[in-house]
C-alpha cells in the first residue's frame, strides 16, 4: 500500500483529496452560517415528520436551550470508543457503509464522508478537548486542523442527532425569560445564604451559576458584556463584612472569575457614582457579574437550535398530550402532543418517543395534562422591574442595595442606555399576562431615593416603562420536605415519562437543558452522544469583534450610533440587516431609517425580524427590538409604522392592521405600565401648588392667550412660537396639545394648565413637551429688551 494514501472497504481516497474536499465544503455545511427555514416549513416539518426523538414545549430560555442540546448531540464526535460505538450502530462497518452514506445526494459528498471518516477512525491521535491535526495511520501528512469540525457540520446536516422539535404557545422568550434584571450571575445572596446557613445546595448553584456565567459570555459575546456592581457601604463594620464575602464570590468563581473585586473610598465611589447618597457613606466595593440582553439571547439560543435542524415554531399551544401504550410494561406512555397553531387554529398531532415539559411558570399546567391528580411542585413569585432615564445611573456602573427597608435586595443597573431598577419578590396568580403593580413600582422608587443624592429627585413620571415576570420557584415532588422552597432546578419524570425541567434561573439555562436531555435520553434509552453546547457559538457570535461596528458604518453608511447598536443585537448578522437599510435621502447618513428618532432602532430590522420568527407587532415591539422594556411611548409612537412594514411583509388586510394596533397598544397599557401624559394627570387631577406658584403659572399661561378667552389653541401657540422664530409642523403642534387636553375639546384650559404644572412639580409626570414648550417661549419673550430709539441706528 502507498504512503498518502488511505483505505476504505469501497475505494482509495488520497489524503490531499480530503484537504481539497474540506476546504470546498467546510464552508457551506457549518449550521451557523445556514439561514433557519421560514416559520412555514417548520410547520410542515412538525406535521409531516412521523416521529421524533424529542419534543419540547416552551420556547423559554430552557426549553430553547432543551432543544438546541438534544439536536447537538452528535454520536460520531469524542473519543476513539464513541466513533467505534457508531460505525457498528448507524451501519458504518465495512460490512454495510452505503446504509448511512446512501444519504449523500452528490458524489462529492459522499468522496468526503467517505475520506474523513476513514481518517478519523484510524486516526492515531484524536483528543475531544484540544483537537489536534489528526494523522492518518497510513499517511505522514496530516488532514486539516478543523477536520473534526466538518465533521459535525455535515452529521449535523444530515440530522444524524437527535432528531428534535419545540413548541411555543406564544412567542419565543415571551414570558418570563424576557422579564428578567438582565444580570449573567452567579448570586451574591446566594452565596450568603450558603455561608450562613451552611448550606452546600445554594453553594453549588452558585458555583454551577458562576462557571455558566463564563460560557454565556463566550458564546455570545454581542449580546453580553461584564458588568461592574457597586455595593456601597454605610457603617464602618459592614466593609470588612462585605469586603469577605464578595472575595468569596470572587474564589468560589476560581478561573471564571471576570475581574478582582476591590475597594472604594467615600470620593472614589461618588467619583465613579456621583449621584450616590453621600451622607455616612464609608467607601464602596465593587465586583463584576455579567449583563445580556435576555430576550435576544433567548431568541439567539432558538435560532442556533434551527440551524442545527430543529423544528422550531412560535405560535403553536399544546392542547393536549398523546399516549400510547407500552407493549413491554403494559402502561401508558407519552408520546407526542396535540399542537393547535395559534394563528391559524389548524391543529394536528406531534409524535416523539420523549416529550420535555419547560413551561416555567406553566409546569403544572401541563404535568395535570399528563395526571390530573398530580402535586402541584411551582410556586409562582412575581418581580417588578421599572426603567428611568440614563442619567439615573453612570453609563458602566450598577449598583447594589443588599438590604432593603424590607429585607429584600434591589438592583439599579445601566441597561439600553437606560436604569433599570428591580426586583421585587412576592406571591402571585399564574397567568400570561402579568401585570406591574403601583404599590410595586412606588416601593422600588422609594428604595431608590435611600440611595441616591437629594440633588436627584425621584420621581413617578420618570418611570419610562415598567413589568412584571413570574418565577416558577419549585418544591421537589420527591423530596421528603414538600415545603422547602428551592432556587434550584429540578427534573422530574412522571410515570408516563413526561420529563419536566423547573426553577432554576436565567445564567444556568445550559445546564440545566444539559440535564434534562441526559434524562430524556437515559429514561426513553435515545442514542445519543454527550452534551457539546459548552462553548457552542450562538447565532451572531462567532465572528462578531468589538469593532464590527466601523465596517458597517464604512460600508453602509450606517449612523455610529445605529452600527453600534446592530453590532450589538444581531452580532455578525448585522450585515443581512444592514443591506436592508432603506436609503434615507439625506447626506448622511446614507441608510437607516430610524423608527423612533431617539432610538436607533431602524426600519430593516422589522424586516428582518419576520426572518426571525416575529409574527406579532407585540413580538416586534418587545421582543426583536426592545422598545416597549425602555419606552413604552416611543414603542407606541413607533406602532404605526412597524404595523404599515409588517403589513407590508405579511400581506396583512386593513382590519388585520387595525387588529394589531389595538393588541399591541393594550399589551402597552396592562403590561408595560403605559400611561400616557394626560392619564398621568387625571390619576391626580387635584392642584397642589403655593399662591405664588400659581400667579407665575397664570403669567405664563397668558401670554399665549393672549385674547383672555381662558384657553390655549393651536393657533395661540403658533403665533408665539414665530414672534421668536421658532417652526414646527402643526401635527406636531396637535400631538403636544392632545397631551394636556384632558377634555378633548382641542384647547387647553388654565385649569388643565395648573394640573399639569403640579403633577410636574410632585414628579408624576416628567418631559411635557407642552411645558416645556411654554417655558422655553417665556423665557425668549422676556430677554427681548426694546433698543432705544437713540441707538438703533448706532448713533452715540
């Protein structure tokens, strides 16, 4: 036999014909470079495939994460013995190898299977972790470093994994994985709690948390950054205090550690926090955990799980599940799920010889599918979250309140370019639609105004959107303590083999899908290889550098801002969005038409969102752009637009439109906390200001009723806008009196006027363009001092 060549039971294949091979094809079969199939042929996949191995509901970031373990697990990829353990199962023994090849459609690919299967099990050297050049054991000249990795793409491809589909009744991340503090953390109170309790559970989940952590921001590092937190300290004896136990935090991390704490003195801190209380502060001590975008992340997480070849749908609702009966046991066995397609209300069944339950907050709604006598184990616990402007915070600093007046902890994050403050913890009703409450938004606002200076006033009005999210904290059915409450994910299998993942938290959702899938697989005996989602890119992440933004802006002609903020969301993707970029008409930029001026959100991305599944101007106002989380009116000034694009794409009628409009708008007002200005000012219509304040405000409310009619019209304000050369259009004009106008009569009576100056005065309503307006005019009026006729010609 020659040097350089290599055997196989139906031909000769030359080592440099595997180099070529791999260089052509590499390319081509990598699933993160494969565009996801449309949400149509998802739906015919689901409906025609007469069996899967794994069926998930939800569409969370477990259940997501659920789905893209199980289609990951390639058989072939690992040690000597997996590769062994394959050829014998899946027929590539040199008695049957076209059984598996016979696949391939092309001899191309059939040359390379071909050639780097051979290659791969004879290679003398073949190590999982490193992947060194592997050397053929008739050949010196060794295959390309990456062979391994071509060859999961094209098992990949060919769905030798297993085979999986997930189901989501609404969209993808639209509960609970959507409504999160935004944090990649481990838990510092957890991490107390584990140290003052002794209590080894917490301490694991926080060092399971911690090693997540460290993935997430490797695999996506577009939509993750670490995030300094400042805990600062008011009595002296709580600095060493704090100063161990976020040392600990930081050893207990051990190589994932992301930056070393360290201390703050009263003036370094208001440095870098200066609108912190200053009174009896000590000093601070900063320490860093992660930040992401979670429902990108989550959509990111679905996607990946689509390119590698699962049948993803959004918009499908289990109504119930299927059975079959064992012919081994006798018993009945889960074996599918009747799926209603929300849409459309087609229904039909999905068969699967394992079915996962990652519903969060819903868990037991689908486990009392499967018995209805089972044991309710998810205890629902709302978290209030609300957004305030960027100067509420620094733009790279969060901060830290370890004890609230009620013994809680409250988070004040820089986010969007936005604060979020959060979280509140208390029981709650399971539904779908969860809804902020006042008493939550004004205890996080009152926590706040412990913290911050009394320069900063706090107010009700600047709570620029707000939510609520339901965790599914779990009791462990099969735990002898039915009471004990856990912050810890459990599996559970019910006796028709329904796998259900529950509790948990947002950092660890790899892990625990990792061990939901081992389950599934050890339970219903699937064929399987181990987990390969650690350190598995997810979409947008793998060529994405922290510069990508300047080829947008040098190749498209993109605004900095906007290239920045495309970057960050869609990661290496940003380009498809970009070449959809309508021109904008103008010198520069070149493309980009903004949605709303004060956000970089652009048309193209509602375009390019229907590719990722968005079905809904709700899924697009929320979720593929994140406006309602930090502005729920610009997200419903922007409504029209994005309805009249998604029409457009969609082939939506005028009453679909109408249909979207109002859903979207009600989604704002329950959900977000959307309240516009002048039901700002009817929730406390009563006038609360001094006689003194009151005559100034009259001054000012006449001189632009200038007749003493008693009220302000449009017409008013344009006169007093040209006596000081200021234009503006008159929709605009309209947009700003409709505001105030709280009897809808077209003007502005003084008694609205004085309403609204004394809600800006108690800070229930902030950015009234009308008072603003009119102080600004006022404001011109008076500096324009008459010249003296004896100088109005130069003269001496």
């Amino acid at each position: 036999m020659n040097t350089g060549e290599t055997v196989h039971s139906i031909g000769i294949v030359h080592a440099d014909q595997v180099n070529l091979a791999y260089v052509e094809a590499a390319e081509c079969f990598e699933p993160v470079n494969r565009e996801p199939p449309s949400r149509e042929a998802q739906l015919l996949t689901l409906r025609n495939t007469s069996e899967f191995d794994i069926l998930v509901i939800g569409g969370g970031a477990t259940g997501s994460g659920c789905a893209l373990d199980a289609v990951t697990r390639v058989l072939l990829l690992g040690s000597p013995s997996c590769c062994s353990d394959l050829r014998y199962s899946q027929g590539l023994s040199k008695k049957q190898p076209l059984s598996f090849l016979g696949r391939f459609k092309h001899f191309p690919l059939l040359k390379l299977m071909l050639a780097i299967d051979t290659c791969l099990i004879h290679a003398n050297c073949y190590d999982d972790h490193d992947h060194p050049s592997i050397h053929s054991a008739y050949s010196e000249e060794p295959l390309p470093r990456d062979s391994w990795k071509l060859r999961t793409w094209l098992l990949l491809f060919l769905n030798i994994g297993l085979k999986t589909a997930l189901v989501e009744r609404d969209d993808f991340s639209s509960g609970t994985s959507s409504r999160s503090t935004k944090l990649i953390h481990g838990g510092v109170r957890y991490l107390q709690k584990a140290i003052m309790k002794l209590d080894i559970e917490q301490y694991r989940m926080v060092k399971e948390a911690l090693h997540e952590r460290a993935n997430l921001l490797e695999i996506a590092p577009h939509l993750s950054a670490p995030l300094p937190i400042m805990l600062p300290v008011y009595k002296w004896w709580q600095l060493p205090y704090y100063w161990v136990g976020i040392k600990l935090y930081d050893l207990v991390a051990g190589s994932n550690c992301l930056k070393s704490s360290y201390v703050l003195s009263k003036s370094r801190a208001l440095e870098h926090f200066p609108m912190l209380q200053k009174d009896r502060l000590v000093g601070a001590i900063v320490y860093y955990d992660g930040q992401h975008n979670d429902a990108r992340m989550n959509l990111a997480i679905a996607l990946t799980a689509a390119r590698y070849g699962a049948a993803t749908a959004n918009y499908m609702e289990v109504v119930s599940l299927l059975k079959k009966t064992d012919p081994e046991t006798g018993r009945e066995r889960v074996s599918g799920a009747r799926c209603k397609d929300v849409l459309t209300g087609q229904e039909f069944d999905v068969r699967a010889k394992c079915v996962i339950n990652a519903t969060g907050p819903f868990t037991d709604a689908v486990r009392k599918m499967d018995d209805k006598s089972a044991t309710a184990i998810c205890q629902p616990s709302a978290g209030v979250h609300i957004v305030m402007p960027g100067y509420y915070s620094p733009e790279s600093m969060g901060l830290l309140d370890p004890a609230t007046s009620d013994g809680r902890v409250i988070f004040f994050l820089p986010w969007q370019k936005m604060t979020i403050a959060g979280t509140t913890d208390s029981p709650t009703d399971i539904t779908h639609h969860p809804i902020p409450s006042e008493e939550d938004i004004n205890f996080i606002l009152n926590e706040v105004r412990n913290y911050l200076s009394c320069d900063v006033e706090v107010r009700r009005g600047d709570v620029l959107a707000a939510w609520s999210g339901i965790r599914p904290l779990v009791t462990d059915p099969k735990s002898a303590d039915t009471q004990s409450i856990s912050r810890n994910h459990v599996v559970d299998i019910s006796e028709s083999g329904l796998i259900t993942i529950a509790g948990g938290k947002w950092t660890t959702y790899r892990s625990m899908a990792e061990d939901t899938v081992n389950a599934a697989i050890k339970v219903h005996d699937l064929k399987a290889g181990p987990s390969r989602t650690v350190g598995l890119f997810l979409q947008g992440g793998k060529d994405w550098s922290p510069t990508l933004y300047i080829r947008l802006v040098q190749d498209y002609g993109l605004e900095s801002e906007v290239a920045q903020h495309l970057a960050a969301t869609y990661g290496d993707k940003a380009f498809e969005v970009a070449k959809m970029a309508s021109v904008t008409g103008k010198r520069w930029p070149i493309v980009g038409v903004r949605l709303v001026s004060e956000f970089p959100y652009i048309e193209a991305e509602v375009k390019y969102g229907i590719k990722e599944y968005a079905c809904t101007a709700v899924d697009m106002i929320s979720r593929r752009t994140r406006l309602a989380f930090l502005n729920v009116q610009a997200a419903e000034e922007a409504l029209p637009r994005i309805v009249e694009l998604m029409g457009r794409e969609l082939n939506w009628d005028e009453k679909k439109k109408e249909k979207e409009l109002e859903t979207a708008r009600r989604f704002l007002y329950y959900e977000m906390g959307y309240k516009s200005r002048s039901e700002q000012l009817t929730d406390r219509s009563e006038i609360s200001l001094l006689p003194s304040d009151i005559d100034r405000y009259k001054k000012r409310f006449h001189k632009f009723d200038a007749d003493q009619k008693g009220f302000i019209t449009i017409v008013d304000v344009q006169r007093v806008l040209e006596s000081i050369n200021v234009q503006m259009d008159e929709n605009t004009l309209h947009e700003i009196l409709n505001e105030v106008d709280l009897n809808k009569n077209g003007q502005v009576e003084l008694n609205e006027f004085l309403q609204l100056m004394s809600a800006i005065q108690k800070g229930r309503v902030s950015g009234s363009r009308l008072a603003i307006l009119m102080k600004t005019a006022e404001e011109n009026l008076d500096r324009r001092v008459p010249i003296p006729v004896d100088r109005s010609c130069g003269g001496l």
